[in-house]
C-alpha cells in the first residue's frame, strides 16, 4: 500500500530546524501509535530525517492529526500541509 506524506523543515521556535513528517491516514485505527511508529520508522529507512511526525484524517468530514502533541498543535493552526513524497508499506 502506497502511503502519501509530507516532509517539511521549518524554523523552531528556539532558532534551530525541524525535520518533520505528516502521513495520509486516510482513516485510523485504534492503535494510532503503532501506526504512527511504524510509518516515521519507514520515513527513517527510506532516507529522510525525521525529528517529528504525526497522522493526518479525516474524521466527521474535518481534518484531525494524532502525534507529537507540540507538532499537532502548529498543524491545527496551519492546515494540512502538501504531500511531497509516497512511501509503501
């Protein structure tokens, strides 16, 4: 199964960069960290820093994300980013 993602750097607030990933969900199960575990570990594998990752779905016909609780928070605010790349799994 083919699963689309973001990969995105952005400045922190400390002044560093943040390497960190956004999956298409699509849908979730009841295990959304396992999932979320086994989809940055796939990321990782495939060659892309990943600092922070988090689930995107949809839920109730609104945009939900499940991960990092600090990532979550910036990606409420800003929306749900592009997809840039596509990993199997």
């Amino acid at each position: 199964m083919k699963v689309s993602l973001a990969h995105i750097r952005e400045r922190s607030t400390t002044g560093g960069w943040i390497d960190f990933v956004v999956f298409d969900a699509k849908s979730t199960t009841n295990n959304n960290s396992q999932l979320l575990s086994q989809l940055t570990s796939k990321a990782r594998a495939s060659g892309l820093k990943v600092d922070k990752s988090a689930l995107a779905y949809n839920r109730n016909n609104r945009i939900e994300f499940y991960g990092t609780k600090d990532l979550v928070q910036y990606l409420s605010k800003s929306g749900l980013p592009q997809w840039t790349h596509s990993i199997n799994v």
